[in-house]
C-alpha cells in the first residue's frame, strides 16, 4: 500500500517534463542516508522524481531462509512509526542545498522488499533504484544473498549500490570491467553514454582475465564495438591478468582514480566474482566505490 503520495502534483510535474524518475531504498538508517546524499551529488545537473521506499519486515522465518542481515532492518511497529520516520527524513532533505529543484516522494509498502520494489519500477516509470550497501561480513565479503545482490538479479532496472562511506566527488573517471564475451545491446550503450556525457568523463575499459590470452574472434568484434559506440567520448582500453580478478579490479581502480564501476546486469560472472562472492578479504572498494550495475532498458 502506497504513503502520502501527491498524484495531482506528479502528474503536473510529469505533463510539464519528463524528469528522472529514481528510487531510493532506505530503512532509515546511516547507510541509506548517504546513498541520498550520493543520488543527490550525482544527479544535480538534472531535474529528477526521487521515490523514497521503505518496504514491509521479514519475519523471522523468511530472515533465516533468506540469509538478509536481521540488523540491516529497522523493526517498526506500525504505519505510525514509518511515517514519523519519513517526517524526519524529509526534514533533513529540505535542509540541503543539494535538493535544489528535485521532487521526493516517500512511499510505504507493505510487501517484501524485492515484490515492492518491482511494483514501484513499474507504477512509477523508475529509470534507477539506489540502494546504500553495508552488506560486507566482517571478512570484507557480501553476505549470501544480499539485498543488494537480490534487487540486481531479481528486479529489471539498473541499480546504483553506494557503500555507506562513498563521496560523491564528481565522475572524473568510470571505470566497465568486461571480458569482452557479452554483447551489450544499444539501449544499455544509450544510458551510459547519457552518463558520461552528462559528467563529463573519461570511460576505461578494463579486460580482466585469469591468466594471459589473446583475445577470440568474438571478443575482438565485442571490444571493436564498444570502440565504435564510444567513439565520440573519451575512452580507453585496458587489461590486468591476475587468478584473482578483485585484486586487479582493486589495483585498477587505485591506479586509475576511478569513482564509479559500471557494469551489465546480465554479465553474472563477473558480478559473481568481484561484487557478490569475492575470494579476497578487506576489498577497499567495497567500502568507497560505487557500483552501477545497467539493465537494457524497455523504454
């Protein structure tokens, strides 16, 4: 069930231009606060809807089964309890300078988190869902079936996980790992030339592999692709060999300066390796970088 949503307002701001329609996951805590601050850094050059939601607590049972993190959840009692939450929230965005022309609509479900968030991609025409990460388990990896990790996999929208000491800084650099064994389709090319035209950055391709290779026929044409979508912005090809793939990632982006790391949605391999299960402990990019994981879009 929906909260305090101003549809007469909505529809209005809709009519008079198509703004960027985000969603914001939020359980009220630090984490989710920073992924707004983040959201708020990142699109301030645009105008944009943000959808705040907070969804319906697991029971125990489903806590257990699912293996979320019963302290990533903030226990409310009642309708009463969220809203007075929102009222604090909502408070504390207004008092940013950062809001500047920005519209923010907080919104209560009562179902899961997953169900909830593919009802309001849906009924609100959601072009992003941001989601502030602290799902590291004391041994720097993701715990086993993440929200972060469930709302990437599960849900049809590109994801934005921002970790709870990530700064928004601009976007000087956006780094895409690849293997270069996927084509990527031209809606998902369309959303991040979008990006880096709109931040004025510099896209670094990085080739990450197990050991040294020379590249197949097939990867060839996909890197010759990526060369041709990108030729009117600034980019670049690189390449680090290393069995573990986080270790080249981390030297990367160290290296590099990268501040944000891109990838396909559907490129579950190396999703799996350097964001869901990693091999390596301590990963300072689980703690600083962002991860934009791009769905294609149906728009």
């Amino acid at each position: 069930m929906s909260f305090i949503i101003n549809t007469t307002l909505y529809i209005f701001v809709l009519l008079i231009n198509r703004m960027k329609n985000i969603l914001i996951l939020t359980d009220f805590s630090e984490k989710s606060w920073n992924s707004i601050l983040y959201a708020l850094g990142l699109f301030q050059k645009e105008r944009c809807n943000f959808f705040v939601l907070n969804a319906g607590i697991r029971d125990e049972n489903e806590i257990q089964e699912t293996g979320y993190n019963q302290l990533e959840l903030v226990h409310v009692r009642n309708k009463r309890d969220v809203k007075r939450e929102f009222d604090k929230l909502i408070k504390r965005i207004d008092s940013l300078t950062l809001k500047n022309g920005h519209h923010f609509y907080p919104v209560i479900e009562d179902d899961n988190i997953i169900e909830a968030t593919r009802k309001q991609v849906k009924d609100k025409d959601i072009d992003l869902i941001v989601i502030g990460a602290d799902d590291m388990s004391l041994k720097g990896k993701l715990n086993k079936n993440s929200i972060s990790e469930d709302v990437i996999t599960k849900v049809k929208c590109s994801v934005l996980v921002v970790p709870k000491k990530a700064k928004f800084n601009g976007l000087e650099e956006i780094g895409f790992p690849t293997d270069y064994t996927n084509f990527y389709e031209a809606k998902l090319f369309e959303e991040l030339i979008s990006k880096v035209s709109c931040c004025d950055s510099a896209l670094k391709f990085l080739h990450l592999c197990k050991k040294k290779e020379v590249l197949n026929k097939e990867q060839k044409w996909n890197k010759e692709t990526l060369h041709d979508y990108f030729i009117d912005e600034e980019h670049s090809f690189h390449s680090e060999t290393n069995k573990n793939l986080e270790e080249s990632l981390e030297y990367f982006i160290d290296s590099m300066g990268i501040n944000l790391i891109v990838l396909a949605a559907k490129n579950l391999n190396l999703l799996e390796q350097i964001l869901f299960r990693p091999k390596i402990e301590d990963l300072n990019y689980y703690s600083s970088t962002p991860f934009l994981a791009l769905h294609q879009s149906n728009k």
